[in-house]
C-alpha cells in the first residue's frame, strides 16, 4: 500500500497455504473505508511474482480530493506481474455525496488530467486498468451551491499511476449557484471520449429568470476551448444579457440608473462582496448578498441582505431583509415536488402569504 493510495487497509485475517513457490489464498478479508474487501486466488512469488485474484468489496467508503464520499461495492481482478499486470471489473456506487469542503470552482479545475507529468516507476506503472464504474441508481446529491439528479456510466483505463476516464455523465435535472445566483439544470451532459487523457466535452443548459426576463446559458466543449450562447424571453442582445447575469441589468437600465456613487460606495460594495462571500462558505449557504445600494438610498452600505440555503436537495429556503427596517423581510420555501413541479409558500413584507405551484415544461 503506497503513502498516497485513496484507501487503507487493516485488520487483515484469512487463511494461506504456502507450497511449490505459490500462495493459496482461500479466503482472505480485511476492512476498507469502513467497509469489508474480500481476496482469494494464487500467488506466486518464484521465479518472479505472478498473481491471480479475485477481490470483492462492499460498503467500501473513499473520500475524492476531500470533496465527494462514495459508497462503492466492487468485483475486481487481478492477474499479472510486477512487470505487467492487468486490473478489470466493475464498480458499482451505491452512493455520492459532498463534503463540507466541496467548492465547485476549485474542483472543476482539478477534473481535467493529462500526460503531462512525468510518469512514476514502480509496479503502479506496470498495472494496466479496464474497470467499469455505474451508478446502482440515479444520483441524488446535494450541497450549497449545487443539486444534481442523472447517472453516470464510464470506465477507468490507463494505469495505476495515470488513470483515464471514458464515458457519459447525464444530468436529469438539479440546480447550481453562480455569482450568487441560482441556475437551474436543463440539460447536463458530461462526455468522456478522449482515451489518453480526462478530458470531460460539456453539453450543458442553465436557465433562471432576472428582472422578468428568462435567461438560457448553453455551453458546450471541452473546459479550455468551451463555447457558450445565450438566448433570452423576451428577446435580447447579447450584451444585453451578459449584463444581465453580471449587474443585474441591461445595458439601456445600468446607462439610466443614477451613476453618482461615491467613492465610499463604491469602497463598500467591494468590502461586501468579501464579506458575503466569507459568511456564505462558513454558514454553509447556498448564497449571500449584501448590496449597499438598495434598501439605504446609496448612505447605508450593506442595508440590503438577502440568504438562500438549501435543506435538501428538494428544498430551498430564501430569506431577504432590509436592516434598515425591520419591517420589510421576505421569507420562501420552495419545494420540488419533481422534475416538473415544484410549489413555493412566500411571506412578504406586509405579512401577507402566497402560494404558488410552477410547472416546468421543456421545448
């Protein structure tokens, strides 16, 4: 077991039996992530060492750059030597999960692999993998700043030392919070063509609404050469929308608004921006604004606050307030019944409620 290897073993017990420059393995267990692996097969180990093993593991738990659990049961095996040997089976996750370290930003950027370092020596080289990894059903997972439901189908090749993986990943529906802003997943599809290097080609659609328009971000491509259209309901310009996403407002709105923020103002905005964004990751959620030009006509920097966290990965909780007034809170739930439906319960500032239901329905 090498010092960087994704899981550690103990509590070895089995029985062995030893004769004409072989092992027998007839059954060998010992626990894993909190889980059980299983080994049995043969061994030999003169004139060099040769091996041929079966290995099972339930309920095995790894950890992935200390930002996704797995849940994982596998049928491995083993056959070769230390100058050539091949890995081949499948794995089945039975569940995946975030951590609270999980941040999809730096994640994103760790995903993509190559042939760039220099290759490392030893067995791990040696070992040639053809490993098939499902999902035993479709994904539910949940964070703060994403919520995805699909399944994935690949399959790890390469080596030990320089794993690759090939395969699709579809995403059948969830969210994600980008800039503070929630998107929600129409279309998620994650291709895993390149046979020499990790190279995910995204064909994704986000959609949400900002002031009464609704917005739809299509990317498509591999992460370095990515390609994204923008299409808006009513219809606009693309600058128009870009300006959307980025300032919450079009272009022909930002030229009329009054510019006259001062300097503090604007010293201030940026202050908030840090600060809601510090509160955001260690309160764990899904967003956090403080905007000091609304709520204070432009003299109270950070009077406007608005939270949004996810309790589920079904159910989102919004809360806004003016804290120059303890009277103007807005309070939300929002439930996602399915795909299609979802319903949403509002207290507003006047302590009126509204419910309201949406139905979700693709073009």
């Amino acid at each position: 077991m090498t010092p960087d290897a994704p899981l550690g073993l103990q509590n070895l017990n089995g029985v062995l039996d030893i004769s004409n420059d072989k092992v027998n393995v007839t059954q060998l267990t010992g626990d894993a992530g909190g889980g059980q692996i299983l080994a049995r097969g043969v061994i030999g180990y003169r004139p060099q060492l040769q091996m041929n093993l079966a290995l099972q593991g339930k309920n095995v738990r790894i950890r992935y750059q200390d930002a996704i659990r797995t849940v994982l049961e596998s049928e491995l095996n083993l056959m070769g030597t230390s100058e050539a040997a091949n890995l081949t089976g499948r794995v089945l996750i039975n569940s995946l999960s975030f951590t609270p370290n999980f941040d999809l930003a730096s994640l994103a950027g760790q995903v993509q692999s190559g042939p760039e370092s220099a290759p490392s020596e030893g067995m791990a080289q040696n070992l040639k993998l053809n490993i098939a990894v499902q999902t035993a059903r479709d994904l539910n997972l949940a964070s703060s700043e994403v919520s995805l439901q699909g399944q994935a189908n690949l399959r790890v090749i390469g080596t030990a030392a320089d794993p690759v993986i090939v395969g699709r990943t579809e995403f059948t529906g969830g969210d994600i919070f980008l800039m503070n802003r929630r998107y929600k997943i129409e279309r998620g599809i994650i291709e895993f063509s390149n046979p020499n290097r990790t190279e995910p080609v995204l064909n994704v659609r986000l959609t949400t609404t900002i002031n009464q328009y609704n917005l739809s971000l299509t990317f498509l491509g591999p992460l370095d050469k990515m390609q994204t259209s923008y299409v808006s309901d009513p219809q606009l310009p693309t600058a128009d929308i870009i300006n959307l996403i980025a300032r919450g407002k079009t272009t022909q709105q930002a030229a009329a608004s009054p510019s006259n923020l001062g300097a503090s103002s604007l010293l201030a905005q940026g202050a908030a921006s840090q600060v809601s964004s510090g509160v955001q990751k260690l309160a764990g959620l899904s967003s956090l604004s403080i905007d000091p030009t609304l709520g204070g006509n432009n003299s109270n920097p950070g009077a406007r606050v608005a939270m949004q966290k996810r309790i589920t990965s079904s159910f989102l909780f919004t809360f806004a307030t003016d804290v120059t007034s303890a009277q103007r809170e807005i309070i939300q739930g929002e439930y996602q019944f399915s795909k299609r439906w979802s319903a949403s319960v509002t207290r507003d500032e006047n302590g009126g409620f509204a419910v309201d239901g949406k139905f979700h329905k693709r073009y």
